[in-house]
C-alpha cells in the first residue's frame, strides 16, 4: 500500500509548485496528463484499468490522493503488489 509520504514525494515530481490536500489540481499544477502518468505510475497491477472518466471529479490534490489510494488498492487486491 502506497503511504501519505509515498504521495506526496510522487505528486511532487509531477507538479509545478509546493501544496497541501486543499490545494486546486490546477494552481498545482496538475493537468489530466500529468494525473494519467501518477496514476500508472502508483497502480500496482501493470493490467489495471484506470477510469479516466473520474478525473473530471477530482477538484484538489487530496481528491487525487483518495482516488491513487483505490486504484493503488484495486492492484494490490488483484496480487499485483510484489
């Protein structure tokens, strides 16, 4: 299972200026490109399907961190987590 520390180091690498869980995926920095490359990047199974039609909801950077946790978790699930 990815940690809150995990997340963060990750989502760092992908935005464009510091933030918390409150801050707007935009003023992060984070587009839906950027967000498809985190989101395989964390899914712990290489067969998993993302849903990228949830994107649309995902408003701040700790909706994107609950939505990484499910799909991290639906891998792990799965026996995709070595």
């Amino acid at each position: 299972m990815t940690t809150p520390a995990d997340l963060d180091t990750t989502i760092a690498k992908y935005a464009s200026v510091a933030f918390d869980d409150s801050t707007p995926l935009l003023e992060a920095g984070l587009e839906s490109l950027s967000l498809l490359r985190l989101a395989v990047e964390l899914a712990n199974d290489d067969d998993a399907e993302i849903d990228a039609t949830r994107l649309v909801d995902l408003r701040t950077v700790g909706d994107l961190k609950q939505w990484l946790r499910e799909l991290s978790a639906v891998g792990a699930d799965r026996g995709g987590a070595q």
